[in-house]
C-alpha cells in the first residue's frame, strides 16, 4: 500500500467522524428544545394533579368517606381554585383529568402517553 492510499483511508474515516457526529448534534439539537418543552408543561399539570388529590382528601375527611368511595367534580370544586367561568384547572396541554376514587391519585389522559403528566 503507498502513502497516498493510506492518506486517502485516514481522510474517509475522519470524514465519517465527522458526519456521524453532525448528525448526533443535530438530533440533539431538535431532542432537547422538544423535552424541555414538555417537561415545562408537564409542571402545572402535576400541580393541578395535586390540588385535585388534596381537594379530594378534603372532602373525603370533612364527609367521612372512606378509600373507594366516588368523588365527582362537584364534590370539590369548593376546596379547588376555580378558573374565571368556574370550572376546576385544566391541564395545559389540553389533557383531560379524571378525579377518581377516594384513595387513588387523579389522572391526565395524557398520563398515558407523556408519563411526565403523572402524579409521582
């Protein structure tokens, strides 16, 4: 093999190097504004989550229920922060949230396919 041959291997590895890691920038590059996007969303809806959970375990202590026992909307809204027409918070993503059972942690219907909408 002569010195030319050689120089022309070592130029075509460094050049691959060198797109593969473009490559790796630029995914990261469009990966990470995406992430931060949805984590920042995902904040006020785990706080909604929680001023849920908390109204419900009000209701639930102040009525005598016990774990199990049916909570709707209208069994909290008054241990809730209401929006301007009334209604109980809404997820910023346009989730929608399931009160649930006495015991069990509310829910967002995009709890299923962003685990960040989740109560941890």
């Amino acid at each position: 093999m002569s010195g030319t041959e050689n120089k022309s291997s070592q130029f075509d590895t460094v050049a691959w190097g060198v797109a593969i890691a473009f490559i790796g920038l630029l995914t990261f590059a469009i990966v990470i504004p995406n992430l931060a996007k949805q984590t920042a969303s995902a904040r006020p809806c785990i706080a909604n989550l929680r001023e849920l959970d908390s109204a419900k375990q009000q209701w639930a202590v102040e009525h005598g229920k016990t774990n199990g026992a049916v909570c709707i909307e209208s069994d909290i809204k008054r241990f809730v922060k209401l929006d301007s027409e009334g209604n109980l918070p809404k997820c910023p993503l346009g989730g929608i949230y399931t009160i649930g059972k006495v015991g069990e942690n509310p829910t967002c219907s995009l709890g299923r396919t962003n685990y960040s909408h989740v109560l941890p």
